[in-house]
C-alpha cells in the first residue's frame, strides 16, 4: 500500500498515456478490425456479412495495380530514402565547418506541412514553367511529363516523398554516427583503413541496430503512402499512383464503403505486422 | 505537490472525455410551449462578412417568425464533405438540414442517411412548382427523402475575350464537336500557355465528365437495367477520339493534366482556358472563387446535345431528428431557400452586397409560375451581362435531364483510367482502353448485385 502511495504521480502519468493510447490508437484499431467485417452506413445496426468486405476490396478494379503501385513506391523510396540520408549524414558527420548550418538545411523540409511541400512539388513538376523542366531546358534535354504520364508519375512521388522525409532519417543517423566511439576509426586508421574502409568495417557495423531500425520505420511508413498521390496525381495516370492507402480512401470517402475500407486497411496492417515481426526477429538475433 | 499534479491531470482527461459525450438537453418557452433547436449548414464563411451578415438576418427573421424555434448554423466549407458526412452523422455531430450532392443522392438515400420528409413537404409552399424530374431524383419508393434546391444541366462554358482575341465570334459560339475542334485550335494557337479546351482526367472527375459528355452525344454508360456497362459504344469512342485528337493532333489542350475540380476550374480563372464543359455554376465560381473577370465568360448549350447529365444539389433532413425538428428545419427550407424574394432568392440584396447576379445557375424552379418569378427578378437585378448566357438558357430548355447511373464514383474512378490514357498517351488505344474499363466495370456491377 505504501508502495502504491508513493508511486501514485507515476500512476497518474500511466493512466493517462493508457487512456490517450487507448482512446486514440488501440480503440480505433479494434474499432477497424471490427468493422471490416461488417456492412454499416454509420447509422443504422451495422450487419455481420463476413469475409464479404475482403472479398469485394480484392474484386476491385484497382486493387492489384495499388498493391504492385505501392510495392513499388516503397521499394524506390527505400532505394533513395534510405541510402541518401545515410550519405548525407556521413558527408555531415565529416564535416568540420557549418555543420549546425547544414543541418539546419537538411532538416527544414521535414518543417513544412507535407501539403504545403507537395504543393511547392506541384509547380516544380509542371510540364510548362515548371523547375524540373527549366533545368532539364538548360541542361539541353528533353522535357519530361513528370506526373503526366504512367512511366515517370511513381518515380516523381518517390522524389518527393524522399525531399520530405530525408530530413528526419538524416539526423538520426547522424545522431548513430556521433555515438561510435573515435578511437575505433584512430585504430582502423593506423592500421591503414581508407575511408571506404572504415564505413564498411566500423561504421556499418556500430551503426547496424539504427540502420534495421530505421529499415523496418521506413518500409512501414512508405507503404502507407497518401498525400502524395492523392495531392498530386488522383492516383493517375492510368492508376499508375493508385497506392493501397489512397484505394482504401477511395472506398471509405468517394464510395462510403467503409466496411470496404477497414477490410484493405486490415490487410495492409497484417503485411506490414508480419514484415515487422520478421525484422523484429532478425534484430533480436543479430543484437 | 508532484502527485496532485499527476492526479490532476488524470482527472482533467477524465472530465474532458466526459465533456465530449455530453449533449444538449431539451427546453421548453417561457410560455410552456415546447422549443425546439435545429443546426442548419451553410453558413457563409467569415471570409465573406456581407453574406455571412445577410444570412444571419435571415436566422433572426425566421426566429422572430417562428417563436420557440432557435436555429444554429455551421459554416463548414465545402457544404457536403464526403470525407465528414458519414462520420458527422455516426457521432451525431450532422446539422439538423444538411445538403447534398447529386451525385451522393444514391449513397445518401439508400444507406438509411436521410429522413423521408414525405409528410412535411407540403410545408414547401412551391412544391408543386418544383420540376417533376428533379423532384423525381430524391424520390424513392413514393417517399420523398429531400427538397431540391439546385438544378442544372450541362454547357459549354467559354473564354469571351479569347473568343475575340483569336478571331472568333464571342456571341456566336461553337455548336458542333468540329466547330470546338477549330475553336480550340485558334484559341491554342495565341501563345504559350493557351489552352484552347480543358478537361479533366482524375480523381474521379474525368469519369465523371466522360459520362458528360457520352451523354451529350446520345450515349449511355450503363445499359438500361442497370447491370452492364454500355460506355464502350460509338459514342463512347467518339468522345475519347475527339479528346485523343484534340490533344494530340491539334495540341489544343495544354500538357497538362487536370486532375481534381479546382485544377481547370483555376485554369479557367486563369484567363487562358478557352472552352471548358460546364454548368453555370462554373461562372459563379470562376468569378467568386478563382478572381476571373466576370465579362469575359459566356456559356452556350453542350454541342450537338442530345441529353444532359443533371447536376445540382438538394437539401435533406437528419434521420435523427425528432418530429418537431423536422418541421422547423422544412419551414427553415421554405423560408430561405423557397420564397420568392427572400433568402437567396432575394437578388435586390444581392445586387447591394455586390454579389454577382444574373447567371441562369438554377432551374430547380423550371418554368412554373414560381420560376418565372424568380428569373424575372433575377434579371431585374442582373449585375452581369445576361446576354452571355442566353444561348445556354435557350439551349438547356430544349434538352432532356439524365441522371447519374448507379454506383456513379465507382463507375468514375474507372472511367479516369481512359480519360487519363487518351490526355497522357499519344499512343492510346481507345477499343483497348474502352474494353478494359468494360471489363472492370461489368465486374463491380456484378459485385454489387
């Protein structure tokens, strides 16, 4: 009892994380999950209907080009979005000058509201007056269509999803990079490590828990990709931007098929849980 | 003093949920008789300070005219949000008189999430004035679950003054699909930047505007049952052969890619758009909200028209209403949205708050005895040149209104696919695309039974 009264501000804190969890994350997960078995016009008692809502969200037209569409998105993402931060943060890490400046720059885009940046996107990949297409002008190349057209539409959203959150996994990396202990690089040099070496023999390796980390967060997030193409494209051209995320939007808010809606959402979270179970795992082995 | 503060603010959260679930309780007069309170949409925003003025004087001279009704309003904008409307209404949060779409007429009604007012419409005193087929379109059953308050069929809404710079006649608009083809064309030909003919081509909005125009050339996008798609027809090609050829051979429409409403409808304010398909509304919003110079738009009838595709909107009650909520929100209706010279048919104020008056934007009343009231005083006040929309008003009279097919944003999202091939790909194959979408619609239709 004693105990208990001297814990009692702690349990206080407790309660109320529990209940913002609970209200704001694990009821409306539940909420889903329920939901997604169920026909509701949010009115009336909804009706059980089964594995009916699965079924209907697999028969969609588009539901095959969102999963291949963001498959797709996640890998470039993670192909630029996770490599270019590391780059950048190791570049950051080496330098002696302006690095509070730089750091700065890199991380203001994380700053902007995300609709503002697509936006700021928007009038860079204008097929006209657009940035992209004035630089590619004075380079002498072609014009491309940008968002335009089904071939390049996926790679610009990567571009900028990749601006928008390169800022983040940059410093987090940055912040790994400053934990490694210095006489591990002052060893590997004066046993003659380049530079080349010593990222690959002390860096990757102390770094090795962040980068997994960072892996397992990026994929999660990239799967679940809808500003952008909801922003930016509507999901075109020719359902080349059709993510699940902005599909399971169109079933919820265009058809009012909500039940539609929790069915792909439950989807997308067993993909992404058993992903997370499986990089959780190997983790756990390598620490 | 560490543990007061976290028991405080687990108590503060506490009450703040309990805050959240708590709600208005009923009261009576002063003279016992019982009160009753309605929330209504569509409040102007505060952004617009003479309309939002104007509307509260209505809200304080329907109180006055009706004691023991209090009315509170909303001012969300847009109206109808479909990414709020089913939540609004589960959480009880929707207005006691909401608005509606056409194009959600369907959802609306067949999910249980209007009221039927059958028994309250005589509190309209024009009903009877209101044209039978828009009437038709809320009615389900023989039950009547909304009034409706805009009308409208589809146009050619054009440039004036791009009319007149390319060496066109502005008061003699295109008539044919080859007459907008060498319109375009002209148009396009000014400069960079000109585009002689926009059209959308996402976010559900070119399917959309595709059964526009199938419709206009006679053509329809479900058979007449209701359980096959009929889009992939001599009309359905002839609309995306003409757009294909437009953009690709006459390059007169732009190289972009319009997806969503405001994206043309900013174009159009642009001043640099010749030609679009469009209601009347589109001026009004062009003007009011995209600052295009009201004299330089005009709007004409859909070229070649054979049908048109109805738009419009229509005012519905919460399902949730008490009896007595219902009426006060029905005799609210009445008041400001169905009286001749009052509400927002009182264009004499319109004209004194500056407002634009005059654009032919709904024949919700058609030509009953009601509606010619209300075009007159339209005109009487007009503070645009009406003369820009005589050839649509003309025209519109003649052709026959269509509905929305059923699941209409399904049936769109696919229809994007082709309007996107044909406006993105030189090399589109329009049988391929058409057959597709067939495909794909043949299948949700067969899904959704």
């Amino acid at each position: 009892m004693g105990i208990v009264r001297r814990n009692l501000t702690a349990y206080g804190f407790l309660c109320a994380a529990l209940f913002c969890f609970t209200v704001f994350a694990w009821y409306p997960m539940v909420r889903e999950f329920i939901l997604s078995f169920q026909k509701t016009d949010l009115i009336n008692p909804p009706d059980w209907v089964g594995l009916d809502n699965f079924k209907a969200a697999v028969r969609d037209p588009a539901f095959g080009e969102a999963w291949l569409n963001t498959v797709e998105f996640t890998l470039l993402a993670l192909l630029c979005g996770y490599a270019v931060p590391f780059v950048v943060a190791l570049v950051l890490n080496e330098l002696r000058h302006a690095r509070a400046y730089l750091r700065f720059v890199v991380y203001l885009p994380v700053m902007l509201p995300p609709i503002v940046a697509v936006l700021l996107f928007r009038w860079f990949f204008d097929p006209g007056p657009g940035l992209f297409n004035q630089v590619l002008g004075f380079l002498n190349l072609p014009p491309l269509a940008w968002l335009d057209s089904s071939s390049t539409a996926l790679i610009s959203l990567v571009i900028v999803s990749t601006w928008m959150n390169m800022g983040s996994a940059t410093l987090i990396y940055l912040a790994a990079l400053q934990n490694i202990p210095p006489e591990l690089y002052e060893a590997a040099e004066l046993d003659g490590a380049g530079i080349m070496r010593r990222i690959r023999h002390v860096t990757i390796p102390q770094t090795r828990l962040i980068l997994l980390l960072m892996l397992m967060l990026q994929i999660v997030a990239t799967m679940q990709v809808f500003i952008e193409p909801y922003m930016l494209t509507g999901g075109g051209p020719e359902n080349a931007t059709v993510s699940v995320a902005y599909l399971m939007y169109q079933f919820a808010f265009s058809q009012m098929n909500y039940g539609q809606a929790g069915a792909l959402g439950m989807m997308l979270m067993i993909v992404l849980l058993v992903f997370a179970a499986f990089q959780l795992r190997t983790t756990r082995e390598d620490a | 003093m560490q543990r007061s503060t976290g028991l405080l603010l687990a108590t503060a959260l506490c009450l703040s949920a309990a805050a959240c679930g708590s709600s208005e309780s009923p009261s009576s007069t002063a003279g016992g008789a019982p009160s009753v309170t309605i929330t209504v949409a569509c409040q102007p925003a505060k952004s617009a300070p003479k309309e939002r003025q104007a509307w509260d004087d209505d809200v304080a001279a329907f109180m006055k005219a009706h004691p023991g009704v209090t009315v509170k309003s909303t001012d969300q904008q847009p109206c109808f949000d479909p990414k709020t409307f089913g939540p609004k209404l589960a959480g009880g949060q929707m207005e006691t008189v909401f608005v509606v779409p056409v194009t959600n007429y369907d959802d609306v009604i067949s999910q249980g999430q209007a009221l039927d007012v059958s028994q309250y419409t005589s509190l309209i005193k024009n009903w009877n004035d209101l044209r039978p087929d828009v009437r038709e379109l809320v009615t389900r059953d023989g039950k009547v679950y909304g009034v409706p308050n805009v009308h409208y069929s589809v146009g050619l809404v054009y440039n004036r003054k791009l009319f007149t710079q390319a060496g066109l006649d502005p008061d003699a608009p295109p008539t044919t699909w080859a007459e907008v083809r060498e319109a375009a064309k002209k148009i396009a030909g000014l400069g960079p930047g000109h585009v002689g003919y926009g059209e959308y081509s996402g976010g559900n909005t070119g399917g959309w505007h595709f059964t526009q125009a199938i419709y206009g050339r006679g053509g329809a996008v479900l058979t007449d049952d209701g359980k096959k798609a009929a889009f992939n027809s001599p009309e359905g090609k002839a609309v995306l052969q003409n757009l294909h050829d437009m953009r690709w051979v006459d390059n007169s429409m732009g190289n972009k890619l319009l997806v969503g409403w405001e994206s043309l409808m900013m174009a159009m304010g642009s001043g640099k758009v010749g030609m679009m398909l469009g209601a009347p509304d589109v001026v009004t919003d062009v003007v009011n909200k995209f600052k295009g110079n009201v004299s330089d738009y005009g709007i004409t009838g859909f070229p070649e028209a054979k049908a048109s595709l109805s738009g419009g909107e229509a005012f519905m009650i919460n399902p949730k209403a008490t009896p007595e909520q219902a009426k006060a929100g029905m005799e609210w209706l009445d008041f400001r949205y169905n009286t001749v010279g009052k509400g927002r048919f009182d264009f004499a104020r319109g004209k004194t708050l500056g407002n634009p008056v005059g654009v032919p934007d709904n024949d919700v009343y058609g030509d009953s005895p009601t509606g010619k009231a209300i075009q007159a005083d339209r005109e009487k006040n007009a503070t645009l040149p009406v003369a820009n929309y005589g050839p649509y008003v003309r025209a519109a009279a003649t052709i026959a209104p269509k509905a929305e097919p059923k699941h209409a944003q399904e049936l769109y999202a696919i229809l994007d696919v082709a309007m996107s091939g044909v406006l993105s790909r030189q090399d589109a194959n329009i049988d391929e695309l058409l057959g597709d979408a067939q495909t794909k619609a043949d299948a949700m239709l067969a899904a959704k039974g």
